[in-house]
C-alpha cells in the first residue's frame, strides 16, 4: 500500500496560480478607473474656491471673468493640490489640468467645469456643468469645454447621459 502524501503537486499550484493571475487580470482595468474617478473626485474641491468669484460676477454684472486676474484668482500655476497641476479660467469655464501626483492616465489630461445661468432670471444662482455632461434644461452653459479625460474615467456626473 502506498504511503500517503502531504502537499500538493507542482502542477496544482500552477493551476491555482494561472487561476489567480487570470482573475487578477480581469479586476485591474475596473480598479483603475475607480482609481481615477476618486483622485477626481478628492481633486474638485479645488475648484470649489474658483467657483466663488465666478458666479458673484454674474449676479452682479450677468458676465462672467475673462481669465484668472478677471476673476480675482492668482494665475493658472498657483491654484494646485495633489492632483491638480494647474486651474484656468476662461470666459467662465474652469479648466483643471491634472498632474502632480495623479494616476499616470489623469496626467496632462483636462477636465472642465462650464457656467450655466437661466440667462433671462439672473437671480438665479449658477449651476456647473462638470466635463461632458450636458447643461440642465432651460439653462445655457457656458465656455468650451476643453474635457479630454475618457468617459470610463469620470465621475457618473461628470459623463454625458447614454441615449
């Protein structure tokens, strides 16, 4: 009778190894985007301070600032964080340049946030429309919007509705 043996055989634990690396595979492309979506989400409330004198400019004159100096806002360069290499205000829109230590997939990418007003009730306070998503109805957006991050990496309200 032959004696029992412990373990397991070299060919078992390749298997079970091949399985590992093979479900492995199939998670990162998720855990990545989850990755950004979170250093975008943790990165926008930056934005938050430039959004301020933005939106007082249209309740008081119905326009919005033509750049950062417009805005009261020191330049581009200087409004960072750890995600964040740069903040741009143009003719309204908020365009945030991602750098520092974001995911190498954010880097250089360009994510904006666009004005939108009622524009004949400007008492109406100003909505922002985040990358691709589109104005609420009855509401202009304004600015180009500049967003050239893919869509599986933005935040659910920062993409454009299906249809």
């Amino acid at each position: 009778m032959a004696a029992p043996r412990d373990g397991f055989t070299l060919v078992e634990m390749m298997i079970v190894i091949a399985v590992i690396a093979i479900l492995a595979l199939t998670a990162i492309p998720g855990f990545q985007d989850q990755i950004c979506r979170d250093q975008i989400n943790q990165a926008l409330p930056l934005a938050d301070i430039v959004k301020k004198p933005i939106a007082l400019s249209w309740s008081l004159v119905q326009a919005f600032p033509d750049d950062n100096a417009a805005a009261g806002l020191p330049s581009p360069e200087k409004i960072i964080n750890n995600y964040i290499s740069s903040i741009v205000v143009q003719n309204g829109a908020i365009h945030i340049t991602f750098g520092n230590r974001a995911n190498g997939v954010l880097t250089g990418k360009m994510l904006t946030l666009r004005p939108a007003v009622v524009t004949d009730a400007p008492i109406i306070p100003v909505t922002w429309v985040c990358g691709t998503a589109e104005a609420p109805v009855n509401m202009t957006a304004f600015g180009e919007n500049r967003t050239n991050i893919p869509d599986n990496f933005l935040p659910f309200i920062c993409r454009a509705r299906k249809k």
